[in-house]
C-alpha cells in the first residue's frame, strides 16, 4: 500500500491543484479557449484564473496570445505540446493510483 502513495506523491504538483487540472482538461480537447470562456467553464473569478494561468504558462504548458477581436481585448490560451505530455502523464498516474487502490 505504501508504494500506491508514493505513486500519488510522484504526481506533477502545478497540474494536480484542481483549478489548473480543470483547465488543462479544457485545453486538451480544444484547439484553443479564450479567457472568458475558461471562466465560464471553471467558475473562476478573473484574478484566479490570471493566476492559475500564469503558472501554467510559466512552466510551458499552456501559450497565451493577447490580440483583439475587433477593438475588444482577446485572450487566447491553447495548450502546448510540453503541456499534453504532462497531463497524459498526470492522468496516467491518477489512473494507475486508483487501479492499485480498489478493494
């Protein structure tokens, strides 16, 4: 049982905070999301979404383009491919801790 939780402990610390897995899981099914719409679908507030944003940009697993639509500020977020590998990784290894924890 013990090596199960060590499994646990190995997993990616940024991506296992439930606010940025919600948001890598988004990313990873879209091409890209603009900020609005990742708000919407996490129920962030504006300064928690900048931040978890930040962090995950900051370790190269999301790109953020600033550009406008029309005259309108647009924040684009899609993920990067460093940003997949890790949270196929990360998904893998929640899987496998269920797995070796069922009764």
């Amino acid at each position: 049982m013990s090596s199960d939780l060590h499994s646990l402990a190995d997993v990616d610390r940024l991506i296992h905070e439930p606010s940025r897995s919600t948001i890598l899981a988004i990313l990873a099914v879209v091409e890209s999301a603009d900020f609005l719409y990742l708000q919407r679908e996490t129920g962030l507030t504006k300064g928690n979404l900048s931040v978890h944003l930040s962090k995950l940009e900051e370790a190269g697993y999301i790109k953020i383009e600033k550009t406008y639509r029309g005259k309108i500020p647009l924040t684009l977020c899609r993920i990067t491919g460093e940003g997949s590998k890790a949270f196929i990784t990360y998904r893998n290894q929640l899987k496998q801790f269920v797995e070796n924890t069922k009764e």
